[in-house]
C-alpha cells in the first residue's frame, strides 16, 4: 500500500559527498505517482481505503479533516474505531448498518449513502456526507471509500423543499374552496345547469380534482424530505401487519369488481430453495410508512386492472423480507420499468391516458421505502400484469424479543415519569 501520508515515512538521507550532484529525470512511474499523490491531497472530497481485515491503510488529507484525527491514529487501524457515523435521529450507527461494514461483509451494499453524519473526533463537528463505496476487484477486495461534504448541497435542497411545501400548502386551500364550488354548481339541488354548461364545470370539476390531489402528494414527498416526518421503524410481525393494511383495502378492490388474495408463508423457488417458509416473519419498520407504501401500491393495482386479480404476499428467506403486490393488470414495458419511480414520471399510452394520476405515488412509495433501509423493484411484462417487490431486512424471533422488551420497557418508564 502507499502509505504516503504516513509521516512515520523517513525522508531518505542525502548521501554525504563532495561531488557534484548529477540531476537524473525522474523515471515516468515515479512521475505518475506523484501526480497520484498530488491529486488525493488536494481535492476536497475525504478518499480512504480499507482492506479487507477492516483496517485503513490509505487516508488522503480531506478524510482527515474530516474525521478530526491526524493519519498517525488512523493508519492501520480499524475503521469503525475511527470513523463515528450518526444517522439522521443523531445516534451513532451500528457496525450492520454502516455501509462500509456492509461491503466488507459482501452484503448487498448501497454505492451511495446520502443519509450519514460523520463525526470529527477533535471538535465532535458533525458533517452531512455522501458516502460512495467502489470494491476493488480480485479475492481479497479493497474498499475506496469516498466522503463528500454535502451540507450546502442539503441547505439547497431543503430550500426548495420547504419553497413546494410552503406553495402547495397554500395553494391547497383555494383549489378546495373553488372544487368545493364547481361541486356545488354540478348538484342539481342547488344549482340549474343547462347541458353545455354542464359539460364545461364537469371538466373544471376535475382537473381541480387532480390539482388539489398533485398538492397533497407534492406536500406528501416534501414532508420526509425536509424533515417534518422521519421514520420510527419498531420491531414488528410483518404478515400480520401487512393483512391488516391490506384488507383494509378490500372495499376498494370489490368496487372495481376485481378479486383480492392474500398469502403468506407460501414456498418459493427462488428465495428459500424450496423449503417451506414459517408463518411468523419479524423486521423493523415504521407501521404509518408501511401503511402509505401499501396503500400507494395496492390502489395502482387497483387502477391499472381493467379485470382480473390483486394479490399481496408476504414471504422471506433467513436474511430479507418481501412483500409483493401483484396484479393481473396492464402491466409496465420493460424500458418503462426504471423509470416509473422517479417524480412526476407517468407511462403515456393508449391505456393510461384515460387514467388519472400524478406520478408521485411511486416516487414517495421508493422514498419511504429506502428510508427504512429498504429496496422496491418491479418486475412487470406489458399486458400481463405488474408486481412490486419491497424488501426490508429480516429479524430473528431473539432479536424481536430483545428490542421489544428495551422499547417496552422505555415505554413503561416514560410513563412513569
Ligand atoms: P400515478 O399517480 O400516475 O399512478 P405513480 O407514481 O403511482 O403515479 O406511478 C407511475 C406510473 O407507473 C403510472 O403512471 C403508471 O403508468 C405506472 N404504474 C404504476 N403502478 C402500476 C401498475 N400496478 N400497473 C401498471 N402500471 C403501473
């Protein structure tokens, strides 16, 4: 490894001569490498690198700063003694959810986490980071782990957050009153229309509708964004927290005249190789974001299945849960799949036209989601129907007793007091 920040590194001693000192190029290699050196010693972004033990062997200046220790007490040491990453709420995360942790353990880790603080160690001064890691290739992989200030980034984005939710937020409130009147216009109680006159406020009548709906989700997405609501995940069983939210749906799905399943347990090829899969499934989420993301997903199968069935399932392996919500609907072509998760991203065809919607509702579902550590996927072919997977991390039966018995008991105390 380089180690070129080491300052244990002695400078190399001037032989003691009387000759004249001959000035030889330097040879193209040792060019190269200074030039390396001089490139991660003055950008901004923090560069470590992290074998595949743990240890750090590689810290460029910026990491420094930003850890707040000097690279004599970083260099060879285990990276999670030295780098003290704070989630959102403030608490330091623990070695299974750090990513750099993640990746040295080959899981499944994210190449950028936009949701961590680091903490300087000399000043206890805490910056929002990016945190992208890349893995070296071969059999004992190297970490690059790059750190990026983002606070100024935040402050904008959390300005023009705050700037929509202000808008819609104001905006909401006419658009009521003027959907409240056009509704009032319409009722044949109140009101005597002739019939062109009808056709107009019908129109006016709903694309109000739509606009007082585009405000309410746009106040929705902007309110996890700017922080007004964070998420509270608490051990839970999941089947049965996932068949209480989705038969309360049940009214909306007969409506439509489509038919509604529920399974859990169920055998899957795929994820258990097989074996039949108990019952009792526990992870951590926050019951009001799983009741949103459900919704959301379950009133598209809704809409987007002309006839045919909706069907939830919940099902899981020894490290992940799933929950998919399946229909037997339009479905989604497959270069329309990536992108039907990003804001305002609506698939125009001869089949959703006449539907409406404000493509919001998948972009808040993914939102929510990954807030709780989560990943959601669709797998859908045009005309046969669509199925979203969402995948949380899975608790043991010992780990939900445990955290449920500390929560308890913090809320037995709290009360007390
Ligand atoms: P919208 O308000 O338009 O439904 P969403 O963000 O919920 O917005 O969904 C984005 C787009 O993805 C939709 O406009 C639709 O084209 C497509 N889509 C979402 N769910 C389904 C589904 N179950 N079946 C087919 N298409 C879907």
């Amino acid at each position: 490894m380089m180690g070129f920040f080491n300052k244990k590194t002695e400078e190399p001693k001037k032989e003691e001569t009387q000759e004249e000192p001959v000035e030889t190029p330097p040879s193209v290699d040792v060019a190269k490498q200074s030039l390396n050196e001089l490139v991660l010693q003055s950008i901004h972004e923090g560069v470590i690198i992290v074998g595949p033990e743990g240890n750090i062997h590689l810290a460029n200046p910026a990491a420094c700063l930003l850890m707040g220790r000097s690279d004599d007490e970083i260099l060879d040491v285990y990276y999670d003694s030295v780098i003290t990453l704070l989630d959102k709420t403030g608490n330091r995360i623990s070695e299974a959810r750090n990513p750099i942790g993640q990746a040295l353990k080959n899981q499944d880790f994210k190449e950028e986490t936009r949701d961590l603080d680091i903490v300087a160690a000399d000043s206890n001064r805490n910056t929002p980071v990016s945190i992208i890691i890349t893995k070296s290739a071969g059999d004992k992989p190297v970490l690059i782990v790059t750190f990026r200030d983002i606070a100024q980034e935040l402050r904008e984005e959390h300005e023009r957050t705050d700037f929509i939710s202000t808008a819609s937020h104001e905006m909401r409130t006419p658009v009521a009153s003027i959907e409240g009147y056009l509704g009032l216009a319409l009722n044949p109680s109140t009101a005597t229309l002739d019939d062109r006159a009808r056709q107009y406020l019908e129109k006016a009548h709903e694309n109000s509708k739509h606009l007082g709906r585009l405000f309410q989700d746009l106040l929705d997405t902007t309110k996890l964004d700017d922080g007004q609501i964070v998420p509270h995940p608490e051990p839970v069983e999941i089947v049965d927290l996932v068949k209480r939210i989705a038969d309360a749906q049940i009214p909306k799905i007969k409506e439509k005249g489509l038919g509604y399943q529920f399974g859990s347990g169920a055998v899957d090829q795929q994820l258990s190789g097989g074996k039949h899969i108990e019952q009792v499934i526990y992870a951590n989420v926050d019951s009001d974001f799983l009741t949103e993301i459900l919704n959301n997903l379950i009133e598209n199968a809704i809409k987007y299945t002309p006839a045919g069935w909706v069907t939830v399932n919940v099902r899981a392996d020894n490290y992940n849960v799933q929950i998919v919500v399946q229909d037997t609907g339009i479905g989604i072509a497959r270069e329309e799949l990536n992108h039907v998760f990003q804001k305002f991203y609506r698939v125009d065809n001869r089949d959703t036209r006449e539907i409406g919607g404000t493509g919001l509702g998948l972009y808040l579902v993914k939102q929510r989601v990954e807030a709780m550590n989560g990943r959601i996927w669709a797998e859908s072919q045009l005309g046969n129907g669509t199925r979203f997977i969402v995948l949380f991390p899975r608790i043991s039966q010992e780990q939900y007793d445990q955290q449920r018995f500390l929560i308890d008991n913090q809320e037995a105390q709290s009360g007390m007091h």
